[in-house]
C-alpha cells in the first residue's frame, strides 16, 4: 500500500509518454541525417568537376547506345574495390534496372557511366567509344539521371527545370 492506484496510472501514463517523445526524437533523427545527405549530394553540384578533359578528346557519338564495361576497377579513396574487373554489357535499347543493397554500387556504377570519376583499371564504352576519351560535354548531352532521391532547390518548378540548360 505504498502507491495508490491514481499514483500507478500517473506513472504509467507518464512513461508511455516519455517513449512516445524518444520514438518521435529518433524519427526526426532519422530525418535530420536524410536532409543532412541530400545538402551534401547537392553542395557537390557547386563543386568545379575534378576530371579534365584531354585536348584531343572527341564529341561522342551515340547511335545505338550500347553500354559496356570492361574489367572496370574502381574504388574511392581509403576504401576496398567496389568494382574488381567488372565486366557488364547493357545492349541497345535495353531497359536495365539497379537492385542492391544499399552501398552495393548502384549509384556508382551511373556515377563511373557519366564519368563523375574516372576508373582505376579496364574501359567504359558507349557504341564502342571509350568514354574516357570523349568530352564530358558530349557525354552528358547524351545521358540522362533521374536521381533517386527527388531534390528540389528552394526556386519555381521551372527553375529546377532549367537548371544547367537555360533554354
């Protein structure tokens, strides 16, 4: 008879409402961190592009739009090969879709197509051209990302649009 029975709901009540806020805390935890990730992925669009290209590189000329990598070795810095002579080959007009774990390479193997880095061994060709060998421009003009996480700059739906090709 130490505690009333008005005392034992008051406390139960309470920590049910404690858990409550710490449930909802690391939800908007959760958040925080996926906000934190899509300002850095967008920070990195400011970024002048490290990959220059070499004075003899060609336009690319894309008719079909074979894609192939040949024994691709890739890693970033500090970390293990995430692509240890892989060697793929998406034939024209095929529709290909990316299923993996998250960090299994996905974004990196659209990031390595669009030359966002350059591989450390083999070759990445479209219709037979190497893609280390053509101008980024070119290349770029004929891929298009669609981004897996949808990011909008804080401007008109026709701005975001626009961005980088003002016409």
């Amino acid at each position: 008879h130490q505690i009333t029975v008005g005392d034992f709901a008051l406390i139960i009540t309470l920590c049910t409402a404690v858990a409550d806020d710490i449930w909802d805390f690391t939800q908007e935890l959760g958040d925080l961190f996926e906000e934190l990730g899509a300002f850095t992925q967008s920070l990195d669009l400011l970024k002048p592009h490290a990959i220059i290209d070499d004075p003899s590189s060609k336009e690319l000329i894309v008719a079909n739009g074979k894609i192939e990598f040949l024994d691709v070795t890739f890693n970033y810095k500090h970390n293990a090969n995430i692509f240890e002579k892989k060697t793929v080959l998406i034939k024209p007009h095929q529709k290909v879709g990316l299923v993996g774990f998250s960090g299994s390479g996905k974004t990196t193997f659209i990031n390595l197509i669009t030359r966002m880095y350059d591989i450390h061994g083999g070759v990445i060709k479209i219709d037979d051209q190497d893609i280390s060998t053509v101008t980024q421009n070119s290349l770029r003009k004929n891929i298009c990302v669609i981004p897996q996480e949808p990011l909008l700059f804080n401007r008109s739906i026709m701005e975001n649009i626009r961005y980088g090709k003002l016409e």
